[in-house]
C-alpha cells in the first residue's frame, strides 16, 4: 500500500506540472496572438542612402544627370523634352500624343516590324512618351546589351521616320478608343470634370488625347514638325540610372547625341485658369448604369507650392491610402463602393484636386453626402494619432520609390523638370515628419471648400436626379454623353 501511495503522489506530482506547462504554455501562446482590432504599430521610417546625383553635360551642352546603381547588371535611360501635351496648336488637340507614339513606328533605316524586331532581338524596352509638359524616350536594357541599344535608343530619339501606313492604324486605334470611351463612364467623367474646372480652352481642360476632328486631321507633316520643333538639344536633358560610371557612359552618349544640333525652341505659357466659384452638379446621363461615377474637386495646386509636403499628408488622411478616412467610410462602414480616394494632381501650373468613386447607383445621394461629410470634417484639427499614422505612412513608403533603375530614373526626372534640388530625396521624409496638424487644417481650409466645387456624374439620370435635387447642393445641369465626347466616331 505504501509503494501504491508513493506511486500515486509522483502520478500528482507529474500532472500538477504537466498542468503548469500547459497554463504557461497557453499564457505564452496567447502573449503571441496580435490584437487585430486595431492596426499593428508602424516602425521608425527606414533611412534612405542613396548614391551622389551626377551633373555631367555632352559636348553639345546637352545635361546628363547620372545615379549610379551597381547591385543589378542594369541600365535604364531617358531623353526628356520640354514639349507636353500643353504645346498642342489650337486645333491640333493630341498631337504630342500622337507624335511620340508614332517614334517608335519606325526609325533610322528601320520600319515599324524592323525597329520591333531588332529590339526583342536584344531584349531591350525602348518606347516614347508624353505627359503635359514633357515629352521623350526611355530605354531598359541589360549592360551587356548597353552597346548594341544605344543606336536604336538614338535612332528613336532622333531619327523617327512617321511613315504613313503607320499613321493610319495608330488614327484607326485612336479613333477605336474614342469610341469605346461612349460606353465606359470612368472616361466620361474624366473628360467632362477637367473641362469643367478648367474650362475646354485651357491646355489642362481640353485633354491630351484628341477629339475625332483633330485626330482625323493628323498628318506625317505635323507629326515631323512637332518632333523637329521640340526635339532638340538646347530643349533636352538626359537621365541615366544603372551599373555605369561618368567615365563610362559619356563617351557612348556623345558618340549618339554629341552632334545632334539645337534649334529655337519656344516655351509656350498659358494663364491660370480660373477657380471654381460655385457648387453645380453636372448629371451626365448613362441610362442603366448599375454604378454612378462620382467626381467632387476644383483646381488645387502647382507642384512648387510651400504647401507641398502639408498636402501630402492631409490628402493621405483625406483619402490618399486604403485607410483614409474616404476610404473608411464609403467602403468600409457603409459600402458603398469598393474604393473611394482623393488626389492633388500637382504641376507646372496648379492642377486638379479631387475626390472620386464609383457607387451603388441606389446610394449616390447617400454617397455624395458622405464626401461632403469628409471634404468638410477635414477642415478640423486631426487627432495626434491619425496625424503620425499618416506621416508614418507616407515615410515608411518613400524609399519603395527607389528599388528599380526605372524607378530612379522617374525620380530624377521629377527632380530636373521641377528645378529641385539635389538633396531633395534625402529630406523628403524629414520634411513629411516636420508637418504639424496645424499644417493641415491650414492647407485643408485654404484648398478645399465644399461650397465651390465642381461635382460630375455619370449615372442613370432617371434613378438619381430627384435624390440628388433634394440634396439641394446647387444647381443641376443635366448633360448627355454626347454632349461631352460628341458623337461615337466611326472606324472602318
């Protein structure tokens, strides 16, 4: 009986700690489990150390602004021209547009397939570009292929040959893509928002497309004229990121563009459009549409602006991530839409701001009011929390700009079309941390209000206008598709 007891008190002995385990074990085990009613602590923001910015020039005078990047056997590089979609003549609407596509039609001695051909041949990218107020051509290409790219990047570059079959599918493809714009009301309500803020004779309000009159009016000789007008080495910079030295690229670059001749080029300027001075909504009718587009905004600000890093932040709280308080509150708490956002356009001239979203077609009222909701509750000072979140944010990102030769190179070219300065990179992120909550509300009151705004729809007219008159937000205009593209183009 003693040895049964003996036995018993080591069988409690081994479940009471068998027990203790398990209770420090589960103990461990839920220490472990992350709270996921809120969001996770964001981390000190990375440092960000980049290589010098290079200033070099080619004998022509031509600038080259080099970063190296030696870890990938990489290089990418870009022609930049000061000639956007902003130097389009007055009925000419899309012609820079049209022009740089059609560089890569043909080149040099090489027609469209040729040109083709030889650049998969090397597995290179080469292709060309226009935004508002530059236009260009970039290359990708692996270093041992950097030789045998380059006449084919310079030929682009400077040797476009615009043949005339080529002209007539880009037209077609063109006028094809007008004509699918009828039936798709993201395009609808982009056309007509900028033409209403800025109105339709203003560089940024008539677009960078093309209408089917100007598209149908093209012809080789406007094409060569835009390139030979603005393609020119006193109107040029080059951009150069990669596993390349000075000593290493300059000599090739030279050998293509050193003897290519400058010309006189003249910088086009515009007035700045005037501000939106009321609220109207603008009703563009899409009978049946399951979903109504919705664009609120105004003009915003210039890239230039002092008020540059506030803005980042307050349109990040506003509705520049997934957890903006836009976002939140049209998708999440009430859903609405999938995703609803806001954005300041910035450049040379003050451009757009906006909020947007696509939703429920039986809710549109309901989601205009909660815009209104957010565009005014902005105005007040933000919770400390929110405002280190979203500084965090935009911290914790930037260097994600900066992990590709192509995404160096679209920063420098951000850095040489603005005039910034060199040291711009390296204190972005101080600056985006310097930014108060008193910054915010200021730049929020100064370039948001509610009361003047331009507010575009593109819905089924017959479900939403009564809901939307009663929302008594200004006057309706009522408009149809047409009335904002014209009549669908006809493509043979």
């Amino acid at each position: 009986m003693k040895k049964l007891k003996v036995k018993s008190k080591k069988i409690n002995l081994s479940l009471i700690v068998g027990f203790t385990l398990v209770i420090l074990f589960g103990s461990f085990v839920l220490a472990q489990i992350p709270d996921r009613s809120k969001p996770p602590e964001l981390g000190p923001p990375p440092s960000l150390k980049l290589p010098p910015i290079q200033h070099l020039k080619l004998s022509n005078g031509i600038p080259v602004t080099l970063m190296e990047k030696r870890q990938v056997p990489l290089v990418q590089i870009e022609l930049l021209v000061k000639a956007g979609s902003v130097n389009d003549p007055k009925g000419k609407i899309g012609l820079a547009s049209l022009a740089t596509a059609m560089m890569e039609e043909g080149a040099g001695s090489r027609n469209s397939l040729e040109l083709a051909d030889a650049i998969d041949f090397l597995g290179v990218s080469i292709s060309a570009f226009s935004s508002w107020h530059t236009a260009g051509v970039t290359m990708f290409t692996p270093l041992s292929k950097l030789d045998e790219a380059l006449p084919l990047f310079g030929d682009v570059a400077l040797k476009p040959t615009f043949p005339a079959e080529e002209l007539e599918r880009n037209r077609k493809e063109r006028l094809t893509t007008l004509m699918q714009w009828h039936d798709e009301p993201r395009a609808i309500a982009s056309v007509q928002f900028g033409r209403t803020i800025f109105g339709g004779d203003h560089p940024y309000g008539r677009g960078n497309m093309g209408n089917e009159k100007s598209i149908r009016s093209f012809k080789v000789e406007d094409l060569k004229k835009y390139h030979q007008t603005y393609f020119r080495s006193n109107n040029a910079q080059l951009i150069v990121t990669g596993d390349v030295t000075a000593s290493e690229i300059v000599p090739k670059l030279e050998a293509i563009f050193g003897k290519w001749e400058s010309g006189n080029v003249e910088q086009i300027t515009f007035p700045k459009a005037e501000q939106v001075n009321e609220r109207k909504i603008y009703l563009i009718d899409k009978p049946g549409a399951p979903q109504s587009e919705i664009r609120i905004g105004r003009i915003g600000a210039e890239r230039m602006t002092e008020d540059f890093y506030a803005l980042r932040v307050m349109n990040t709280i506003l509705g520049g991530s997934f957890t903006s308080r836009l976002n939140n509150n049209l998708r999440e708490q009430h859903g609405y839409t999938y995703g609803a956002s806001s954005n300041f356009d910035m450049r040379v001239y003050p451009g757009p701001f906006l909020a947007g979203s696509a939703v429920h077609t039986q809710k549109t009222d309901s989601a205009v009011i909660e815009f209104f909701k957010e565009l005014k509750r902005i105005a007040e000072l933000i919770p400390d929390e929110e405002l280190n979140r979203a500084k965090n944010y935009i911290a914790l990102r930037y260097p994600e700009n900066f992990q590709t030769v192509g995404q160096i190179a679209n920063q420098l070219a951000e850095i040489i079309s603005y005039g910034l300065p060199d040291d711009y990179f390296n204190n972005y992120t101080k600056n985006i941390l310097s930014i108060t909550k008193e910054d915010v509300q200021r730049v929020a009151k100064k370039y948001i209000n509610p009361e003047k705004v331009a507010i575009v729809i593109v819905g089924d007219r017959k479900t939403i206008e009564k809901p939307l008159e009663a929302l008594k937000l200004g006057k309706i205009v009522n408009l149809t598709i047409q009335d904002v593209l014209g009549k669908p183009p006809k493509v043979e």
